[in-house]
C-alpha cells in the first residue's frame, strides 16, 4: 500500500488535470473585464467611439496577461512533459504556483485602472516574481527528488531553471523602468512577453531568453 507522501504518476496526472481548470478560469476572468460601454451613455458615433477608445488601458493590460498566462502554461506544460511522478509537497508547490496565475486577473485589473501609477506596476511584477518562484521551486523539488522522467539529461534540467531565471530577470528590468514611466514599464514587459512567445529566434532578446 502506498504511503500519502510516496511519489506517483496518479499524483502527476490530478496536477496536469487542475492546472489546466485554473488556467482556463484565469483567461477567461481577464477578459470579462473589459465590458461594453453601457448603452445609455452613448447617444452617437462619436460617443461610441470615445467609449471605445477609453478601453484601451484594459485592452493593453488584458494582451499583456493573455502572453502572461500563455507563458507561464507551457512553461508549466514543458515541466509536466519532464516530470513522470509527483507527491504531496510537490503538488503543494503547484497549488501555490496556481493561486498565483488564479490572481493575475486581480493585478491585470488594477493595473488597467492605475496604468499611470507606479505602485499597480510593481503589483503586477510581483505577481510575475511569485509565479517564477513558485515554478521554480516545483521543478527544484521534482529534480532533486528524482521524480523527472529516466530521459531528462543535465542540459535539460539547468535548461529549465535558466529559462525561468532570465525571464524574471527581464521582468524586474522591466519593473525598474517604472522609476522613469510606468507605461514605459509596460510597454518592455509587452515587448518582452511578445519576443518570449512568437519573436524568430534571430531576435537578440529571444537568444537571451533561450
């Protein structure tokens, strides 16, 4: 009989099947907060337009968490596809990194209302930082406790843990822009998530990235 805390591929096969149920809800919720402009306050072309015009911070603030959470899905993705056993601590691990991405539509929400202030900024890279972290600290714990597939060679382990590490590091650069102007801020994170998911691999900042 096996024991609560003993390593199993049952275990692995609930994270794969939870993660992709609180990823789904979290795009959905980015979106539904962008709403359309309430029928009584419109009265003409121009108004509409106005209105429409007036959602661009949540339009840029909701592409900016849709690469968010895209990025972080195959992330997540690429390690399951490594990992062939899981345990209690190690779905823990994964449960923090879900409440995480379960929080981004808060701080994409408070960054589409305060885009010109720096505090909503630094909100919404912190929650960037704890899903690095927690991401992280999955894969640390799955490595050093033999729980990756038979095939996952050294170069493939520290592959992952640099991919991780460089993009935080380009998300704090990004934060620290914040100091000058906060939408110069977003626009490098933007800038950052579109090279990381769908820039050719010429790109200098994708070579970075790995």
């Amino acid at each position: 009989m096996k024991r609560p805390l003993e390593p199993s591929a049952e275990g692995r096969g609930r994270i794969v099947g939870i993660t992709d149920g609180v990823f789904a809800i979290a795009l959905t919720l980015i979106v539904l907060e962008i709403r359309v402009p309430p029928h009584e306050a419109v009265h003409s072309e121009g108004e509409l337009l106005a209105a429409i015009t007036a959602l661009a911070p949540r339009f840029l603030t909701y592409a900016l968490s849709f690469l968010t959470l895209t990025i972080f899905w195959f992330g997540q993705q690429a390690q399951h596809g490594l990992i062939a056993r899981s345990d209690r601590r190690l779905a823990t691990l994964n449960l923090c990194f879900l409440a995480f991405i379960a929080l981004l539509p808060f701080s994409t929400d408070l960054l589409a209302d305060f885009l010109e202030f720096r505090v909503a900024v630094l909100v919404y890279w912190l929650n960037l930082l704890m899903l690095g972290v927690t991401l992280f600290a999955s894969w640390w714990y799955a490595d050093k406790n033999e729980m990756l597939a038979g095939d996952v060679d050294a170069e493939t382990r520290r592959t992952v843990y640099q991919r991780i590490i460089k993009a935080q590091i380009l998300w704090a650069v990004g934060a620290a822009l914040c100091l000058f102007s906060p939408l110069l801020s977003i626009a490098f994170i933007l800038l950052a998530q579109l090279v990381y998911a769908a820039a050719p691999r010429a790109s200098l900042l994708r070579k970075f990235i790995g």
